[in-house]
C-alpha cells in the first residue's frame, strides 16, 4: 500500500481539476444602440427571405436571378479558395485529436528475441563461450498526470483554434458569395454598356448619313459631316475596350466555380439585365453583428486559444509528474515463455521540474500574454471595422438609389432633346452642333445610368457581405449536397 500512496496522491491532484492560466471570458464590446446611416422606412412586409434577424439567408435570391444563384451554388461546391479553407478546419481538428492524446496514457508492444554468445576470454556471468536465447514480449506505458492543467489548456486552445478555422472558413464563403455577386453584375452592367454603345453609335451613324446627303445636296457645309464621323469614331472606340472588361469579368466567374476561364463563355453570352436589387433591406441590430460575421468570430476564437496559450506556458513552472510501468514476459526457452513465472513487472512515478533555464520559462509567458494582448486589440479593431462598413454600405446603397433616380430623370430628358434636334437640323432649324451635343448627351448619360444601376446592385452586395449575411445559407447547401453524395 505505501508504494501505490503517491499514484493514488496523483490522481487525486489530476481529478481536482487545478488549471493554471488565465480562464478565458469573452471581450465586453460597446455596440451602437442603431444604425446611423439606417432609412427611416421599414422593410417590406411578409417577406419569405428573412430569418429572425432580418437578413436574408440568401441574399442573391433578392435579385430574382437564376444564372446569379446557380453560379453562387457552384462556386459553394466547387471553388478551390474555399476548399482550401475547408482543409485548414480539418487540419485544426487534427491537431486538436494530437492535443488530446497527451491526456491519456502512452502504451506501446514491445518484443525481441536475443541469441547470444559469451566470449571465453572474457568476463561473463553465464560462462565462458555459453550460447543462450532470449525472448521478450510486453508493453510499455508512460502517462503525465496533467496536475496543474497544462494539457488541458492545450487542448483548450486547440479547440477554439478549431472553432476559429470553422469561422475562418465561413468568411472566406461570405467574401467568394461577394465576389461572385461583383463580377455577375459587372459582367452584365458590362453587356448593357456594350448595347448601349451599339445603340448609340447606330443613332450616331444615321445622323453621319443625313449629314452627307444635305452635304451632298448643298444644304449643309463639310464641317458638319467631319463631325459627324468624329462623333461616330469616338463611340465606337468605346466598344474594344467594354468588350475586354466583359471579358475579364467573364473569365473570373469562371475561375471562381472552380473551371477554366473560357468555361461560361456560351452559358453568358445572351445579354442580360443588370440584376435588380430591392428597394429597401433589413438589416438587423448591431449587436446581432458580431454574432453574425464570421471574421469577428474567427478573432474572438484567436484570441480565446491565445489565452489558453499563456496556461500552457505557464505549466513550465511547476513540476510534472509521470507514471511509467512496464509489462513483459521474458524467458530464455522458448517453452517456458507463456509460463506465469516468466512475468516481469515494473512501476516508476517520477517527477520533473526545471530548476534554473535562463529566464526562458517566463520569457515564454510574457510572449503569450503580450500575444494575447495584440489579439485582443485585433478582435475590438475588427469589430469596429464591421460596424464600419455596415455603416459604410448603408449610406453608399441609398444615395446611389438617388443618384440612379436623377439620372433616369436626365436620359429621358436628354433623349428626347435628341429626337427634337434631329427633326430640326433635318428641316433647316438648327446648326449640326445641337446635334452633335444632343446625342453626345444621350450616350454619356445612358452609359453613365448603367454604371449607377450596377453600382446599387454592388453596394447591395457590399451591404450584404458587411452584415455577414448568407454564409449560413450556402454553407447549409454545400453540407447537404456532401451528406448526399
């Protein structure tokens, strides 16, 4: 009973349940009671598309666009950056089973078999010259009683590493959704340009021919008719290069789901509207942010692993405590191996504890705990940084929907100036340069509504990835599609 006194004094101490470190709690952050930059009005009732909070679960079904939500479908399933993200967050839970395996026992199967020799003109116990066998079977087992919790905490910060790579990967779900939202609306802002400038240039072309006969018939002078053609020139060297950026815009979609750039080419090549975002959106409370965006998350996880980090270091300053034994069967007959007699036992508590090491012991800590504190300022920067670009997108999501309402305003008007100075250069009415400023106008004014109309549609999608809206949504998707499969 003596000898079993410490084991049974150990196992106590680990069951007790002591822990150095600093126990984490999370970090009190101040949130704005509303939004500043809220609309007054309210969200349109009985929407379907809302969960509790307000947002929408998939926010690209709100422009009611099936090429949009079947290429945020595929770049959920397919996309090679979030598959990457995906392999970080098993890569974390395979450190945490490497983690824990430190609290359990280490047991390993040893056997040998030994012939041997002795030499005559040596020394030896067994006679000289004598030839024997010696054969061993039997397991090892080493195990650190986690006293002072320092495997624990260990674990502990591989557990919130793991929750973190789990955050990790859904923000980088949230900014791919986002990307694919710009590059769509940009591609068929990009169209509508295009036809636009088509449009126009055939207006433009129309007023060269009429120039030309009236020069021809001696009712107007030749500087009309050069410019004319400067006119048309200049639209139609807009054309290249809208057709590049549609390119370009084109081949990252197709990257994005995962396939070569050239693969959406006939899938995106009839042209389509701009998708068209709602009139007003709900967008939650502040304080729901930060249980909402992913990244706000990942640094609130950072920062909780991080302190468990300072206990781990700290375990260095106290002794360790081990329980060694060993269990074998050794014999040199092969006959008598399974015999009861040819069992070996041993037990071996045993302590260790750094006496003197440089200061290095508590150097470690200060690491830790300055690390710690950078990631608590990390984790309030970002949450500041959310309720920024909330605010951010709220404000530039309402005043593009006023600017694209003057601006529709302006294109009317201007076409009809347009239509009214045609008639009257063609009846004698008018000089050429009404002409010429009045479809210049028009041009300028309709490519610079399609802009605007893209630019709602993306700070829509800005508003959306700065709620954290979403990834909830295709994350369900990808989970059930990989549950199916």
């Amino acid at each position: 009973m003596t000898g079993r006194a410490p084991v049974v004094a150990l196992v106590l101490l680990y069951a007790a349940g002591c822990m150095v470190g600093p126990n984490y709690r999370r970090p009190d952050v101040v949130t704005p009671p509303s939004w500043g930059e809220l609309a007054p009005t309210a969200p349109p009732a009985g929407r379907s598309d809302a969960i509790a909070d307000g947002i929408p679960t998939a926010w690209w079904t709100t422009f009611d666009d099936q090429v949009l939500t079947s290429l945020v479908a595929r770049t959920v399933q397919s996309n090679l950056t979030l598959q990457q993200a995906e392999a970080r967050v098993r890569e974390a839970r395979a450190l945490r089973r490497i983690a824990a395996a430190d609290l359990w026992p280490q047991v390993e199967a040893l056997g040998s078999y030994t012939r041997a020799r002795t030499s005559k003109n040596g020394l030896s116990t067994g006679g000289p010259g004598k030839v024997f066998n010696l054969f061993q079977a039997g397991f090892d087992a080493n195990w650190e009683v986690d006293v002072f919790g320092g495997n624990r905490r260990a674990v502990e910060a591989a557990d919130a590493s793991v929750e973190a790579a789990a955050d990790d990967r859904n923000a980088v779900l949230i900014s791919l959704m986002a990307e694919v939202g710009l590059e769509y609306v940009t591609y068929r802002s990009l169209q509508q340009r295009i036809a636009l400038a088509n449009q126009n240039l055939a207006a433009q072309q129309g007023t060269l021919d009429l120039t030309r006969r009236l020069f021809n018939a001696g009712l107007a002078p030749e500087l009309d008719v050069q410019r004319a053609a400067a006119q048309v020139a200049t639209t139609a060297s807009t054309i290249p290069l809208l057709e590049q950026q549609s390119a370009q815009a084109m081949h990252a979609l197709g990257v994005l789901i995962g396939q070569p750039p050239m693969t959406l080419e006939q899938e995106l090549a009839a042209v389509g509207p701009i998708p068209t975002p709602p009139a007003q959106v709900a967008v939650g409370l502040p304080s729901e942010l930060l249980l909402r965006r992913p990244d706000v998350a990942r640094s609130e996880r950072q920062l909780a692993s991080q302190t468990a980090e300072i206990g781990v270091a700290t375990r260095d300053l106290f002794p360790r405590f081990f329980i060694t034994g060993a269990a074998s069967l050794q014999s040199v007959r092969a006959s008598d191996f399974f015999d009861w007699q040819s069992r070996a036992l041993s037990l071996a508590p045993s302590v260790s504890w750094p006496i003197f090491e440089g200061g290095r012991i508590r150097a470690n800590i200060a690491l830790q705990t300055a690390t710690q504190q950078e990631l608590l300022a990390a984790y309030e920067a970002v949450v500041l940084q959310a309720f920024q670009d909330v605010e951010d997108a709220l404000v530039a999501f309402s005043h593009e929907q006023a600017t694209r309402a003057q601006l529709e305003d302006a294109v009317r008007a201007n076409e009809r100036a347009a239509d009214l100075a045609r008639r009257a250069y063609a009846q004698g009415l008018t000089d050429f340069l009404t002409v010429l400023v009045a479809e210049q106008s028009v041009f300028t004014s309709q490519d610079t509504l399609a802009q605007t109309e893209r630019d709602v549609a993306l700070e829509l999608v800005a508003l959306y990835k700065a709620v954290g809206g979403g990834w909830d949504a295709a994350g369900t998707a990808r989970d059930g599609a990989d549950s199916g499969s």
